[in-house]
C-alpha cells in the first residue's frame, strides 16, 4: 500500500487549526464542575467566528476557513493530518477550558513552531496555567445570551491578530530574550535547575538572581530566587523579590486587559503577612485576595487566604476562604481539615457528615501516602494531618502515635506550635475525646524545642 503523501504548503493558507477537546468533557471541580459538549463550542462558536474572517489583501484576502482533525474528510493518519496543521497552518485557536492534555500537547508543540499566529480561548473562569499565563487567554461564553459576542470575539481577536502579527508564543519570546544576551543565560538556568536538583538551594537563588540580571524584563527568575530566603523565613527579601517580579509583569502586561501574575500575588501576600501580622493582623489579605482574583482556582491561595483571616480572628470569613479552598482542590487535606475545625468551633459541636467522611477518607490516603514514602514527604505536615484524620475517624491511640512522630521530626518550635495553633481551635468543642491529649503533647514538644533552641 502506498504511503500517504502530504498536502503542499498551499492547502494550509487558509486554513484556522482549532485545538480543543473532542465531545463532551468534565469541566472544573466539586460542586463547580459541569459537562461541556465541545462539539456544540466549536460548531456555535468558533465555526462561524473563524468563518467571519478576512485574510489581509497582502495574503489574497479570502476567508478563514476552520478546521479540527476530526471533521477532515480524507484518508490518511489523524495524527499527520494534526502535525500539518500544527506545523503551517495560518493560525490557530487553542480552547484551554477543559485543562486536556492532548490539547497542551498540541499548543506547546504550535508555540515551539511559530512565534506568531496562535490566540488561546477559555470559558470563564476556567484556569490559566502558570506557563502560559503571560500571554493573554480571551474569556468566552456559551450561554445562549453570550453566544453572539462570543462569536464576534472570536473574529475580532483573529482579524486584529492577522493584521498585527506580534509574537505570541511564549517559547519564541523565550528564545528570542536568551539570543539577546548571548549564551550565558541558558547556561545559568540550566545551572540553576541542576542545583535545584541536587538540592542546593542557596546555589540556585545565586544562580536566579544572576539570570534576573542577564534577562531584566523576566519576572519568573524573580519569583523562582523568592524561594530561598522563603526557607530561612528573609520575609523583606521574599517580599522585594516578588514585588520586582510583579513590576516587571505590569511592564511586559500592560497591554493586556489585566495582569494575570497570581502566582507571584500569593507569594506576596503569605510573606507579607509571615513579616507584619504581629502588627497588623490582616496584614498580606489585599495580596491574596488579588491572587484569588486573577486565578480563582488557586486552592494554596483561598487556603493561604483562610490562614491571614483565621488568625485575625475573622473566623466566619475564613471558614469561607477554606471551603472555596476545598471546592477547588477537590478536598486537599490542609483546607478540609481546617474548614471542619471552623464549623465545629462555629457550632460547639463535632459533626461529620457521610460526604465530610468519604473526603477524609481520600484524604488519609493522599496523607498515608506521603509519611511512607522513603524518605517522608512534606515533612512534619503530612504526619500532622494524618493524625488529625485519624482522630476525626475515631481512632485516638493510632492519631496520638502518628503525632508522635511527626513531634519527633520537628525542628523548630513554632511547627508543634502551629498544629497546636490548630487544636485549640476545637477546644470548646464537644463530642470529639482526644482533643485535650493530642494538644498537650503538642504543647510539651513546643515547649521542649524552645528550651533547646534557648540553650544553645
């Protein structure tokens, strides 16, 4: 049989690849989550949106003409037809809704192929993943009543987009910076991430800080150096490094509608309140809350979020930060266990509901999963919550051992403190043995590193 033979650059000069799910898929989480049928999208919405648009008079003018692999009508393997279109056609359109694979896959691979030409789509408020999040991801509706401007969304962006042409791939972009300061940036983030693999985290700061030097307008080698001085709790360094960082992402975004930097909001917000909040007991909320807001499916944000309003003593407002937490993350084992201390302490009473009792069960997995790992995974923490699952759970003896443990690989007083910080939020709280007994073993070990640390 003879080979398939590729179409000639010709047949793809019209041509609108459009990157997206195939049928219906599961989209968002918890009790946000819902189905799409992509099929609809992409027949309502991009279809006649792409349909709309006139190539420039300098290509022949004509009309767009949008394509998805699936659709094509002629023999031949699916996955050549996909690499053609990735590879040359004219533009392409990647919907990141559903957060898929196959669809990153395919965007990524478009990005390394050409620096111009791709526009990336999302129903709101869909997440936009840290790699891509500098380069603007245009909110779409399929409500019936959104429809028609979504529908002229799509051709504006594409119109406005053939015309100008700029670079939107933030691999080129990349690439292009590097070339612009010769080789020795590649090499420092090369040298950096090496560090970081060999765990010397004070080489790879060095390192960060001297590509933030070599590539001025990159706020990522900013945020990347903030970890460090975040580990010997430097809170002013942290803070100026991610306020550098946030500066230079207003200059690179200003042409967008909004900055989209959450990440580096986050890291503000927790230093920021790690530094003033004996001072000012909300002190870092305005950071988060910009974090939250830019990227509502940030679950260590709405749970960092939870922590600044917790100790303000603004309970009822982080109950709800640390619910939103847990709706997002699926029931991450940090925000669930410290929404149902709130509840509890908000009623005077311990209740566990058959739905709070399936989420604790995954969570004890996820929990047992890290503490037997060789060696143990974020540590002291995941013995902490594990022993605060299994005291929920009704084993008491199995939760004051788990602790024990975790006591015994405690450093620094404040870690004992900080779970102790947590049990006290149950202590009026009734129909819950253990408690009392869990808690003063946290406060002995407190105490007892204290003293060391005062010794020495």
């Amino acid at each position: 049989m003879p080979e398939a033979r590729s179409r000639s650059a010709a047949d793809f000069r019209d041509v609108c690849f459009v990157i997206m799910p195939f049928g219906t898929k599961k989209v968002g989480t918890g009790i946000r989550s819902r189905k799409v049928d992509f099929d609809k999208v992409y027949d309502t919405i991009f279809v006649p949106g792409i349909s709309a648009v006139t190539l420039p008079a300098s290509e022949g003018g004509g009309k767009l003409r949008p394509v998805r692999t699936d659709r094509d009508f002629f023999s031949g393997h699916i996955s050549q037809a996909m690499f053609e279109y990735i590879e040359y056609a004219r533009y392409a359109v990647a919907d990141i809704t559903a957060v898929n694979a196959n669809v990153f896959y395919e965007l990524g691979a478009r990005h390394r192929a050409h620096e111009s030409g791709t526009a990336i789509f999302r129903q709101d408020p869909a997440p936009i993943p840290f790699d891509i999040n500098q380069i603007k991801a245009f909110p779409y509706t399929i409500q019936p009543q959104g429809v028609e401007k979504s529908k002229e969304l799509v051709r504006k962006v594409l119109t406005e987009s053939l015309v100008e042409n700029a670079w939107d791939s933030p691999i080129m972009l990349a690439l292009r910076a590097q070339r612009k300061v010769g080789g020795r940036l590649q090499d420092v983030l090369r040298d950096a991430e090496n560090a970081l693999r060999d765990g010397d985290f004070e080489q790879a700061h060095e390192l960060w800080l001297e590509a933030a030097a070599l590539d001025p307008d990159n706020p990522r080698h900013d945020l990347k150096a903030s970890a460090f001085p975040k580990t010997k709790g430097d809170w002013d360094s942290v803070i100026g490094l991610v306020q550098s960082a946030l500066a230079k992402e207003a200059r690179i975004g200003k042409k967008r509608d909004e900055p989209s930097y959450s990440d580096a909001y986050r890291e503000l917000g927790i230093a920021q309140n790690k530094r003033d909040r004996k001072i000012f007991a909300s002190a870092g909320e305005e950071s988060l809350r910009r974090a939250v807001h830019y990227s509502p499916t940030d679950y260590d944000a709405w749970a960092s979020l939870g922590g600044v309003l917790r100790r303000a003593d603004r309970f009822d407002d982080a109950l709800d930060a640390y619910d939103k937490a847990v709706e997002v993350s699926d029931g991450h084992p940090y925000p669930l266990l410290m929404a149902l201390k709130l509840r509890a302490r908000k009623t005077g009473t311990w209740q566990l509901t058959g739905e709070q009792g399936v989420m604790l069960g995954r969570a004890e997995g996820f929990r047992r999963a890290q503490v037997e790992n060789d060696p143990p995974i974020d540590v002291p923490w995941s013995y902490f919550d594990l022993a605060e699952i299994q005291l929920y759970l009704g084993r008491t003896d199995a939760a004051i051992a788990t602790a024990e443990t975790g006591f015994k690989l405690s450093t620094h007083d404040w870690m004992p403190g900080t779970f102790l910080s947590a049990l006290e939020l149950l202590e009026n709280v009734d129909g819950l043995p253990g408690v009392d007994a869990l808690a003063a073993r946290a406060r002995a070990r407190a105490d007892d590193l204290k003293a060391q640390a005062g010794g020495q």
